[in-house]
C-alpha cells in the first residue's frame, strides 16, 4: 500500500472514520475519563447538622461469637454476606471530618450494615442510613450516594478482613462496600441514644488502626483521590 493511498482515507491518530471526523467512542471515553479522575465534593461546616436523639438501635448478635455463628448459618442458606457503610464528611476547622457512630468509649463504626439477600446495594445503603440516622419528625431524608471507595473482604469466620481476596480464598464470607455519601448544606439527623455520633479529622484516622481499626484508619487514603471544596 503506497502512502499516497493511505492519505486517502487519513492518517495519524486518532484514526478517521470513512466520513473524515474522529472516533466518538474515544471521544467520549476520555471525557469520561476525565470526569472520573477530577471529582469534587462540597463539605458543609459541622455546624450546618442538627442533631437529635431516637430509640436505641441494637446489634442483631449479643456478641461476636454469636455474630460470626449467625454468618456461618447463613453463608450455608444464602452465600456470602453483602455489608455496606456510608462515609459521611463535614469540615471543621477547615479540615475534613468523618462523621462515626460510637459505642461505649473504644469502638467506632461507620453508619450502614447487612443487606438483605438480592437487595441492591445503594438502595440497602439508603435504607440502612434512615434506620441509622434518619429524622423522626416524618420528613423523608434525601441521601446521595456519590461514589464506591473501597471494597473490603473476610475470607473466613473472623474478624479480619482485607482490601481484596487472599489467593487461596475461593469463598469470601463477607464483601463489605464502602460509599461517599455528598450530605447536603443543611441536615437533621437522629441518632440512636445508645449511640455517639463523632466527627473525627482525617488527620486522626490516619495510620491509627489501632485507634479506629483497619478500614476506617484507611478512610484518608481512600478520599485522597477527591478534591475537596469547603463551602
């Protein structure tokens, strides 16, 4: 093929279709793209949420022996556990916080928990933030589940779980999915009594597993991909 033939039809890359104009695939996959890599989220002032008190809310299991029963009875019936969490952010002091349910003085947990069997994920997870912290005056809460940030997974009927699947795991017993959920400027929230709701710095989750616990001491890494803006 002589070069004079191959201009006939364009050359250079991108490659031209017969009609002389780009590819638009490509065209649309690097907008895409670039949507993707530049993600921005709004972080409204602490101070902009109210928050109010609700019933107690309590853990299915009276403790983790029990809780890692109840798994293994129901991996045996329906499969592998589905969880997903909401990372809720605010700023203070002009740095971000997460927004972290506590119980008694040591253990901090992210608002979300156990999908039902087939239940879509951001739906479960909306379901599960109203049941966690929704309003009680009857006024429906708006949640928007922005973005995953994180799959975690417990390979066996234990506490441990990891940011992806050991290779000799054939059977995971638990994927849990991490959400960024955009709060809007102004919010009420309720919070169960037997509950604390702490906003905790990034700057304090950061490498502190041993404080918070590997996921949540892994939040900072995870967020570090968004451009945060301070409204």
């Amino acid at each position: 093929m002589t070069s004079q033939a191959v201009n006939k039809t364009g050359s250079g890359w991108p490659r031209r279709n017969s009609h002389g104009t780009g590819l638009t695939e490509m065209n649309k996959l690097q907008t895409n793209q670039s949507m993707t890599l530049n993600r921005t989220i709004n972080l409204y002032p602490l101070t902009n949420y109210t928050f109010g008190t609700k019933e107690p809310l309590f853990e299915k299991d009276p403790s983790v022996p029990a809780r890692f029963q109840r798994m293994r009875d129901e991996f045996d019936k329906i499969g592998m556990r589905r969880s997903v969490e909401g990372v809720l952010l605010v700023h203070e002091h002009g740095l971000p916080h997460v927004l972290l349910l506590q119980l008694g003085t040591t253990f901090f947990k992210l608002p979300g928990g156990e999908l039902s069997a087939g239940e879509d994920e951001v739906d479960g997870l909306k379901r599960l933030l109203t049941e966690t912290l929704g309003r009680q005056d009857g006024v429906k809460q708006d949640w928007i589940v922005e973005d995953t940030i994180g799959n975690w997974w417990r390979p066996n009927f234990e506490p441990p779980q990891y940011p992806y699947i050991p290779p000799h795991i054939t059977k995971p017993k638990e994927h849990k999915r991490l959400f960024l959920v955009q709060l809007h400027e102004k919010a009420l929230f309720a919070v169960p009594k037997n509950y604390k709701l702490v906003a905790a710095p990034l700057f304090e989750l950061y490498d502190n597993s041993q404080g918070y616990g590997p996921i949540i001491s892994s939040l900072p890494q995870a967020l570090c991909r968004f451009n945060f803006i301070y409204m």
